[in-house]
C-alpha cells in the first residue's frame, strides 16, 4: 500500500550515469497457403528480421560530483531468418486439424537497455548472439451450432536454446548456455449458446523446464 504522495529525498542530487539506447527494426516476410485436394491445405512462411542497436553512456564519479570517469559506444546488428509451416486437415467445411511449426529469435537488446546491475554495461552482453525459440503444436479447430460457436482445443511444445544465463562468476552479466522448454495445452470456446448468451472462455496449462 505506497503512498503515492509521499516526497523523494535524494541521498545525492548529481548524476552518476546517462544512458540512452535507439533501436532499429525492420522485417520483409512472405506467407503463401496451397490446397491439395479438398481436404488438405499447407501454409507456409519466411522472414527476414533485422535489428540494429546503438547504446551510449557517460559515467560519472561517485565520490566527485560532475567528474566524468569514463564513456560507452556499443553497437550491434543482428540479422536472421525464421521460418514458419503448418499442415491442415479440413474432414468438414466447419472442423480443421492441423500440425504447425515455427522458429523466432530475441535479440540481446530487445528491451532496449544494455545496463546490467547498478550503473555498469555490461560488455560481455553486447556482444551476445539471439536466442533462438521453436515452436510445434497440434490442434483442432471446430465451428459448430450454425457457425455461432468457436471450439479450439492445442498441445504444444517452445524450446529455447542457447539461453541468456546469469553469469555466476561474474555478477551482473549474462552468457549463452541454457536451454529452456515449455509443453502446454490450451482448449477455448468463443461465441454464442443461444440467441441470448455467449460466451468467452479458456484455459492454459504450462509445464515449464
């Protein structure tokens, strides 16, 4: 319960660090869908991210007010490719069962701050590759009651590898070493049961590893 009114009394008034980071992103993609037959579909996609980060910083003293002690200037780019696919099963014009698979990337600067713990960059991070994240589900889908109601039931399965660790010999920094997985379920309903009630629900399990 904070008192939101309550003044903030400094212990020092001077700077100790400014530090501004800019990205940049941007991400051409193409997604075609081929049928085969009457009751098979493919989708298939491919995209090109490019992410650029710049990160400066002037530091100062701690014990000399307004003495600068030092500058950062990082800069890193990352480019990279991720895919998508899936394959569909329509038995019926209302009900679908598909299989999809997917890959994506998080740059090291995605929250575009590089500062680690207290006022420091944290060097050994600017330089860390993306993580890289797969993903693969099996689901259904099914119209029913005139198209009014929306049925959606999913197993699924994201890993990540080469994870961002916290670095236990060096506090404050990150490396690549983990390798993290998550399988799940989710079912959904959405629409409407009578002309006078709808409904909007669903639930998702996690098992995270």
């Amino acid at each position: 319960d904070p008192d939101a009114h309550r003044p903030f009394i400094a212990a020092s008034t001077y700077p100790r660090l400014i530090g501004d980071t800019v990205a940049w992103s941007f991400a051409p993609y193409a997604i075609d869908t081929m049928k085969i037959g009457d009751h098979w579909e493919i989708d298939a996609g491919l995209r090109w991210d490019y992410f650029a980060s710049h990160y400066s910083a002037t530091r100062y003293s701690t014990v000399t007010p307004g003495l600068v002690i030092g500058h950062d200037d990082v800069q890193r780019t990352d480019t990279m490719p991720s895919y998508r696919a899936a394959l569909v099963y329509k038995p019926t014009m209302n009900g679908s069962v598909y299989f999809d698979y997917g890959t994506s990337f998080n740059p090291s600067a995605e929250s575009l701050t590089q500062i680690t713990s207290g006022r420091g960059l944290g060097i050994a991070n600017a330089d860390l590759a993306p993580e890289k994240n797969r993903s693969f589900e099996f689901g259904t889908k099914w119209n029913v009651l005139d198209n009014g109601l929306a049925l959606t039931a999913a197993v699924f399965r994201l890993e990540k590898t080469n994870a961002r660790l916290p670095d236990p010999n060096n506090p404050g920094f990150n490396f690549l070493a983990g390798a993290q997985r998550v399988d799940g379920f989710q079912i959904g309903a959405l629409g409407r049961l009578t002309p006078d009630w709808q409904i909007s629900a669903g639930y998702t399990y996690l098992d995270g590893s």
